[in-house]
C-alpha cells in the first residue's frame, strides 16, 4: 500500500432536485436546494468555488479543477 498525503480536499453537494414530470417543463430538474462545490488545496492555502452557480457550471467545477488549478509547490513536485 503507498502511503499518500492528503494534498486538497473537494467538497461537492449535490443539493436536492426534482424532475418535472408534466407541462411545459418537463424533464427539467426543479432545484430545491442548488448544487454546491468547493475545492481546498492544503499546499498554497486557497480554495476555489465554481464560476457560476447553475448544475452545469458545478459540474464542471468538478470535473475540472483538479487539473485546472494552478498550485506552485504542486506543479514542482510533479517536475522533480
Ligand atoms: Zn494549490
């Protein structure tokens, strides 16, 4: 087993939403409570929230921000 540090932490709520079932929005989701994301990196000391707060824009948070942020002592410690 490697022993691994724990270097960021991700929080992700996925919040509560409903799929309309008739009328004219259908299939839509209605959100109760909207998605929420954020990200903490225990290196450079930030945290990072989502651009926008629409599902779409936590989504792609998500997906994305592990690579998308931009962390010094991380990026030398890929390089050694
Ligand atoms: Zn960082």
């Amino acid at each position: 087993m490697n022993a691994r540090r724990i270097i960021a932490a991700l929080f992700v709520d996925l919040g509560e939403g409903r799929e309309i079932k008739k009328g004219d929005r259908a299939g839509q989701i209605r959100w109760d409570r909207l998605p929420r994301a954020r990200y903490e990196c225990l290196l450079c000391g930030t945290s990072e929230v989502p651009d926008g707060r629409g599902p779409g824009d936590i989504a792609r948070f998500v997906a994305s921000i592990r690579t998308d942020h931009a962390c010094g002592p991380l990026t030398e410690q890929r390089a050694a």
